[in-house]
C-alpha cells in the first residue's frame, strides 16, 4: 500500500518537531493530498509525481484494491443507483470501512516518513491519493446531504474520526491539496473507458461529486474542520500523463508552494502565489 522515493533534496525552510531521541528539533513529514472526484486523473498524477518531485516522498494509496476485493465498493455504488433498496444502510457502513482502511494506509506512510526523517535529518513528503479528510468533507457531506447515511452511523463515522486523527496527523489537516479539477463529462468519458471492476456509478451522483469538489477546493484555501489548508488546482485536461513540459510545470508549482513553507505553521498561502497568479486559476500547458 505505500511505496517509497529516496532521492536528495534540501527544502528552504523546515517544519520542526521533536526529536524522540535526541534533544534536537527534526523537520516533519510534509502532508500533501491529490484529491478530484472519480477518474479525474488523481493515480496517474501520484505515479508521474513520484518519480518527478525532488525530495524524498511516500505514496498513502488509495486502497481501491481492498475495496474492490471485499465486494463492498461495488455493493456501496449498486446501493445507490435509483429506486435500489437500500436497507442494511451499506452508503453509511462503507464510509466507515473507508475511513478505517484509508487511516491504516496513512497512519503506515506517516510512520514511515517519520522514520526516514528521523534517520536522515531531512523532511520527507507524504503524498496522499484523496485523503480521510476529503473524505469527511466531500463523500461523507454529500451522502448525509441525501440521506443515505443515518444519524447513528454519522455519531459512529464522527465518534472513529476524532478519536483517531489527531494520533495519524497531529495537525489534524494536510499541509497542502492539490485539486485536479476535471470536466464531469470528461471524468465520465474517462470512467467508461477504463471499465473498472466495480465502479459504477450515475451522471447524476458523478455531478453531485464534482460540485462537492468544487464547493470545497475552488477557492484558494479548502475548510478542513478549524483549518484553512492552501489549494493548489491544476487542469485535469492538460496532459500531464504523457508531456514532461506540463508536468514540469506542475512540479514546479508544488515545489515551490512546499520550499516556501513556514517553520512551526502551515503553508503559507504566500507560498502557492506562483501558482495561483496563474490566469486561469490552474497549472496549464504552455
């Protein structure tokens, strides 16, 4: 579930935390979280991101794989179709179930940077592919907003989530989100095209989806809880998957935001200006 880049690099300012063994302070593991609805292009930008940025970086997968294996990612989308019964409540259940799988797959990313860090004395970049806190905010919101989540598997989800969070981030919220914000019919096109074991679901839920994204990443900052976390968009049309020139300049953007970063505090939004002086609002070929 979480696959490593060693490579070197130095950043401009550190974000400090306390040695567990030493009387010194160590630079942190940076959170950075790709996050867009539902075959924007979120894997292929992880993977390209990965081998591209110039520190050293921690994939948290998103862990499809497991979800798919369990058979409940296919019951949660069947259990939203149209006029489907839906009584075992499975929306609300499989929220759950994601929430615990994505923390594990976090919390080992978190640890692992932690370690590297600790060895190396230099800061290490978590890269997460959609993060817990998306989904609290974009898949949890929306269901709850349709009524297929009830009021007691909310209490349940709330109950899992504020006792866990904090010990995964201690911040409780990524440093920085990076949106691909992808058309919905081109996010639809692309769904239908690669035919995924188990990923079914409606024009109508994928717009709800985007809109949702859009309501929390289309500004400058996303809300998560009490934080305001930097945003960073990027075209989800641009081809980042196959031109080096666009994907220079999208790691460009991030690298900068990232190197800017404020010791003790979050990103600055300050530090994402290079990219957001950009007309339009995204990272766009040249």
């Amino acid at each position: 579930m979480v696959s490593a880049k060693f490579s070197e690099g130095q950043f401009g300012h550190y974000k400090f935390r306390p040695h567990p063994r030493l009387p010194v302070e160590m630079p942190r593991p940076i959170l950075v979280t790709v996050d867009a609805p539902i075959a924007a292009g979120k894997t292929t930008l992880v993977e390209r991101l990965l081998r591209k940025l110039k520190w050293r970086v921690i994939v948290a997968e998103e862990p499809v794989g497991q979800w798919q294996a369990s058979g409940l990612l296919a019951d949660m989308y069947k259990s939203l179709r149209p006029g489907q019964p839906n009584p075992d409540g499975m929306p609300g259940m499989f929220q759950i179930y994601a929430f615990v799988t994505r923390s594990g797959v976090l919390a080992e990313a978190m640890r692992e940077a932690t370690r590297i860090s600790d060895d190396s004395g230099e800061p290490v970049i978590v890269l997460s592919e959609r993060s817990v806190f998306t989904d609290r905010a974009v898949f949890k919101h929306m269901l709850a907003e349709s009524g297929h989540i009830t009021e007691t598997q909310t209490r349940v989800y709330e109950g899992c989530y504020t006792a866990l969070i904090n010990q995964i981030v201690p911040e409780a919220a990524p440093d920085l989100s990076i949106w691909i914000n992808t058309p919905i019919d081109e996010c639809v096109r692309r769904q239908i095209a690669r035919n995924r074991d188990g990923e079914s679901v409606s024009v109508e839920y994928a717009t709800s989806l985007h809109e949702r994204h859009v309501e929390l990443f289309g500004g400058k900052t996303a809300r998560f809880g009490t934080a305001d976390v930097p945003v960073l968009q990027l075209d989800g049309t641009q081809p980042f998957h196959t031109d080096d020139t666009v994907l220079k300049r999208v790691t460009d953007s991030i690298e900068h935001a990232i190197t800017n970063t404020n010791p003790f505090r979050k990103i600055s939004m300050d530090s994402v200006e290079f990219a957001l002086a950009l007309e339009p609002v995204v990272v766009e070929c040249m």
